[in-house]
C-alpha cells in the first residue's frame, strides 16, 4: 500500500442527486448498520470503491448522523500511476480519517467494491466461543446451515453450497487497528476465498464485488454468527 | 406442477395505485419481514396468488429494498386451462426468478392465496431442538399457549383451540431450494390440517387463505418458536 | 357487567382531528405495541374510557395497521343510567368485537381510564417461572429493582418505593378469553392495589387512570419480566 | 451544590430553530434511547450545559414523547456568581423537575457538558453480576475488547486502550434518586478518571465533555455491559 499524502478540492465529489452514489451510500448503509447494533458507540465503518474513488466513512463519527459531507475521498490510480500515488483528493477539514482505511484498501486490492466494518457482538463472541472451544489458531466454521448460501465460494467459484463448509479465518487483534493490516493480508492470502476475516474481542472486516454483495453477505454471516452463538448455548454442534 | 415458460410484456401488471396491489403489497410486506429478521441477506421471499395471476418476490434482491417493478408474474389458469399452461407473463429482465417458485405453488394448489417464506433463526433453532429432543421424524408440537389461537385447525375448521396441539412437520433440507418440492407436497398431504412447514437448518413456509392470514399466522408461529427455544433453555417443557 | 347490545350510528364518534383523541390514540397505540411485540399476529388489544364511552380495538385486525375507522365504541352510562344499559354505539360493519371486552370493562369499573392487553413472551415466561419455582397459587414477586418505582402501590397510595414488593397476581388461562373475566375479577378483588393481571400461558392485563399511565405502567412491568427472566437465567433471585 | 430556587419567563429558552439546540437535542436523543431501551416507562433523564444554562429533562414524561416546551432551564452562573445562586429560569407549569437533577449538576461540576441516565437492563444486570462474582465493593471491570477504545482514559488522557482495563464504580441504589448524590460525589473522588457511575439494581450515569461524548460513550459502555452479561452466559472472564 503507498504513502497517504493530502490535497484539498471541492466537494463536487460528494455532492450527487443519485441516492446510489457512494457519497450517499454509506451514510445510508452506515444508519442501516446502526440499527443493526453494528456501529454502535462511533464503532466500525464501510469504504466502497468506484472508479478511480475509494470513499471513506471519517472516524469517530456517530454513524447514524453521517453526512456525504463527511466522507473521505482517495484516489485509486490505474495501473499507468504506480500505487504510491494514493492521495487523499477530499478530506473534511474537521474529520480525523478511519483507521480502518488501509484494511479498507487491502480488501480493494484483493478486487473488492466495497468493505463493511462491524463491531457486531455476535462477531465478537464467535471469536471468543472458537478460541474456547477449539483453539487460538482455528477458523470459525460452520455447515449445513441454509443462510451459508448467502456466501461465496470464492472468486469466481459461486456461492457455498448446503453441504460445504463455511470457514472465516480468525485474526488476533492489535492496540491500533492499522496494525491489523498485516495479519489481515496474511489471512487473505492463506485463505483465498474468504471474504470476511474475523477480529478477535473486536469484530468482522467483510468485502465483496459490489456493495450489494459486501452488505448482504455481511447480513449472513451476522445471522450464522448469532445462529452460532444460540446453537451453542443450546449444545448443539456447528459442524454435524 | 406445470412446466414454466417464458414471455415478456409490459408492467401494466406489476404498475398499481391500489397500496394493497400484490406487486406494491409483496415490497412493503418484505420490508416489515426484513426488520423482523426473517428475510435477511436476500434469504426467504414472499408470493400472492391473486385471481389467475401469481406474483412473486425475485431471488438474490436485497428484501427491504425491493420495489414493485422487481416482481415476477405468473399465470395460473382457470381451470379450462391445464396446469400446463403456467407461463411467466411478467419478468424483470435483470432478475432471477425465486428458487423458492415451485414451493409457493405448491401451497397455491392447496388453496392458499399467499405463501411466505422465512429464514428465522427461531424456525431453525426448533427444528435443530426437536431432533436433540426427540428425532429426526418428528414435527415441532407445543400446547396450552394462547398464541396458538392464532393458527387454523385445518381448512375449514376455524382456529386451534387453547388446549389444542400445535403441530409442524419438518422436511429435511436439500442442497437445491427446488428440490424441497417433493417432499414439501408429501409433508401437505400427510399432515392436510397444516398452514406450514418448517425445512430443517433452512426456515419456514407459511401459506393462508389471504395474505393477511399467511402473515399474521407466519407472526404467531414466530413467536411461538420464539418462546419454545426460551422456554427450552429454563427448562420448561412445550407439552403440559 | 351488563348486556351487550348493537345499534349502528355514523362514524363521527371516530373521526377527530385531536392527535390524542381514543379513536387515534388506539391505533397509534398499537402500533407502538407492536413493535415492542407486544400484540404480534393480531394478539393483545387495549381500550380507553374517556366520558361516557368507551374505545376498543377490533379483534384479528394486524395491530400495526389499525385505523380509527376499525375502533368500536360502547356507550358507559352515567351513574343515572344501570348498567345494563350499556351498548355498542358504533360497531365496524366488517369486523368482530374483542373478546377481550368483558376484561376491559372490569378494568373501567375499578376506575381505570384505559387497558391494555399484551401477549409479551416475557409476561408469558414469568407465569411458567413462577409455577415452577413456587406454585401454581404463587404471585410473581419481585423487589429493589429501581423500576418498581413506576408501578402505582395502590389507588390513592401514591408510586411502590424501592424496597417495596411489587405483587402481580396469575390467574389461570382459559379456552375462551371471555371466561378470564370471572377470576380477573376474583384477583381485582383478592388484590385490590393491584393495577394488572398476568394470564398463565397467555400475556397480561394492565390498565391505569389514564392512557398515558396504563402505557407507562405496562413498559414498567414489562422491563422488569424482561429482567427477572435474565436474572433467573444467571441465578439471580427476584427478591433479596 | 446550591440550592434551587423558583422563577418563571417565556419559553423563549427553548424554542429554537437550530436542531442541535439542547432543547431540541434533549427530546431527540431521548426518543433514540427509548428504541435503544434505555428510558422505558418514563426512567431515565438526560441533561445538557451549554453557556450558563442547564437544558434538563422533566420527571415522569414519556421519554419518547418529549418536546422541547418540556424542558427546565437552569442557571449555572459563571465564577463571579456563588453557586447559591443556581435557580430555575424557566420551568414548564405542569411538569415535575426531574429527581435526577442533582446527579446531573454534580457531573457538571466535574465539567461535563451533557450526562444520560439509562435504566439499561444490561446496566443493571451487570451490577448484580458483579456482586454475585466478586463483592459489593467491586468495580464493574472488562479488558482487551475493542469497544473499550470508545471509553476515555481520564480528563485530558485520551481514549483507554485495547489493554487498558476499563472499571467503573458501583455505588448502591437508595429509595430517593437524589439520595444518591453524595455517593455518587464520593465515587467521582475516588475514581477521578471515571466518565461513569453505576447504580445497582437501577441503571447507570454516564457524562461526557459535550452531548455526542456522553452518547456515543454511553453507547459504547451498553455495548460492553451487553457483551459482559452473555460472555458470563458463556463462561467467557471478563478480564484476561
């Protein structure tokens, strides 16, 4: 990933009539998320990339209350600029960037469209129930649940099937959230077809090809992982 | 079940002003659902059969966000028509119609007028419960909870009575949503008096009379899953 | 309680621009309710007295889409009138009135201003908790939870403090609601500083002076059902 | 603290147009934490200080229901005036002030800008969980979850840190919430870097510089009672 450096434009780039725009997008995913108790407290965040654009939901903001206004903008050059040239090309003047940014641009340089942050407890307890009950070094997994569908196989591979085993790689979590960017990419490249790495006694970074795909597949794995934590109370396996 | 064809007219079908048209009605009704917890992740789906038209959710949308142009329609023939003659005479040109389709007509053969479908974690956790109970072959059964006055005793019969048995068959799940079919139809015909089947690992199908009943019984049922999994976990038991 | 009879007037008693009148205070009500799932698959109702009427909520209508148009009002006589001369003055031609009327009245002539009638799964757990931990004649008890505080101690007697025991009578449940009437009365006069009733298998009765302290005496009770089926869950006890 | 005296202008102190005004912020945040359950059947206040006025709730009002007529104004003079001389400067005639009021100023004095009161269920559980595990004397007390970064460290020490140990006072609940006072005066002594006190078998106050540190911390330190309660559910420690 290349150095971040500033410049300051106009807001031409987050002001659009389209709802769609993903200036617009997030503040209303981002309230969606809220209600869902995924970014509660200023908690988590989404990036979606379009273009040459990566907008970045801004830290420390109460995510139900955001504006277009507050969103990031960076430039993700094509391949004739060489990485390095990654700038900030909007920044809210009274707005601290995410952390999660270069996590954010990791999942984009996996292919992805859009990356979804969540503090979600669910998330949280599955990593602490599978460390548990398992080990620190194993993954969550999960079969045999129809909502598993909702996941994909990996690039290019389809969605899961009922019988195949959903398997999200667990990291261990790090006082400042950009230092997961290793750990993060390292899971990413042991595990290829994951989509999602979970967070140790943190939460979920998801991504997908779209933010239609990042959401929805955010959505199913929050179902599992709530599905898992009730099936474990209740003494009943993950795995048949 | 007839064989399913193509053709491509206008939206006419799916364009009303009426709020209660089943194309504006399915929307508004997977929103409600969605905020429920039983469409999420694009998983679950609704259809209302209305005369000899038959509308229905599309797959893989986002079901809080759907609109009246996503529905798919489908004649159903009076009967001078055979069943053959099911066709699509409405298709949005950008969706895929529901894997769920040839269960929602199974419930329309048996008179329903609206069938709903539900990934709810309750449905599934009872499902898993009543196997760790009891057994594979058994139906979910629970007694003397006024909720159950919500349900029909079967066509014709009015409502179960408080000292009723509630009772659900489970059908195994598959790895194809299409494939439930048969066993979802034998499920109908061994157990007439039911308005629903729960899929195990999977969800629900509820159908009734209207959509009205389909969803106010689809409430009642989800409640009492709801309580039975609460009930299981203070070590109260479903039967007195 | 006198006899039930039907005259068939114009809707002017239902129709009122005053946000606050019972016949929009009722629906608007119930859709509070509802998402609280308090009334979920038509279940539950409330009423208000306001004068010499007397507002109810229809039976099986969804509760979250109730219009003032759906609102039956009985006339409640003044003292110069017997009662038996109480009568529907406006009845909704396509819809039944609540079974749960009788219990209403009771209420009304304890004094109260409005009723509400909830099936909440915590009410429901708490009668089944109180059976099996103490007995079927047990009250559920409860005691130094700051939110007994806003549950009256009795008519005239000002709000329970923090360390008084807030006492809710069960009755048993029976196949016809209609049939609570008789014990709901036995436990109104058994408990006479008692502003609710808890239904064994079924949900509650709770009413108060006005409509605004029946809601608020409900949440009360409903928050502290909540909190003694958590406390119970962790083996906390419900009195000190 | 002073003593509070009576005095009664126009309503001009809380009519504004600007919706971040704390008379308009005031109901709207208590609208949001009645969904949250924070503030059911009128418990709970929030309060915020802005220039020499104190904006507070009134007692016994539906917190969802709130508008800004139903908010008391308080004086807080600057230095130059001794604190004998804080009164009322506007007080809407049929409501009570709210018994909070002291706990409120008593933040104040600690430089608050804002303070809510919740009688968050998992507030309250967690201070009888803490009893039953440790003693009467014990501080709630959680480390190594993400969330805890959303919790300040101390006045002008920044935010905790992932490996910080978050811990907040307990202090016993008495029949009179503004009995309180003086025990929540001597935890603010004794833990000088706390932003919150809980209340056993009652609730919690949190406060924070300005009206979105005291949300988003109090959203964040819910979150974190939440995920105790059920991490204790599962047999997860607190602590590491």
């Amino acid at each position: 990933m290349g150095s971040i450096e500033e410049v300051r434009p106009g807001d031409e780039l987050v002001i659009s009539a389209d709802p769609n725009h993903p200036a617009n997008l997030i503040p209303r995913l981002c309230k969606q998320f809220y209600t869902l108790g995924w970014v509660t407290g200023t908690g988590g965040g989404a990036s979606i990339k379009q273009g040459d654009h990566v907008y970045i939901a801004p830290s420390g903001v109460q995510k139900e209350l955001m504006e277009p206004e507050n969103i990031f903008v960076m430039s993700w050059p094509t391949p004739k600029y060489p990485p390095s040239e990654r700038v900030y090309i909007r920044k809210p003047l009274d707005l601290k960037p995410s952390a999660c940014t270069p996590l954010f641009l990791s999942a984009f340089e996996q292919g992805a469209g859009c990356c979804i942050h969540t503090h979600s407890q669910w998330a949280v307890l599955v990593t602490l129930l599978v460390e548990q009950k398992f080990s620190k070094d194993a993954c969550f997994e999960i079969s045999t649940i129809e909502q598993i569908k909702g996941i994909p196989a990996g690039k290019g591979k389809g969605m899961l099937g009922y019988h195949d085993k959903l398997k999200i790689p667990i990291i261990e979590n790090t006082p400042f959230e950009e230092d997961l960017t290793g750990s993060l990419e390292k899971a990413m490249q042991q595990y290829p077809d994951t989509y999602a790495v979970l967070v140790r006694r943190h939460g979920i970074y998801v991504w997908g090809d779209t933010w239609i795909k990042a959401k929805t597949q955010c959505e199913s794995l929050d179902y599992l992982f709530q599905l898992a934590v009730e099936m474990h109370k209740l003494g009943l396996p993950w795995l048949p």
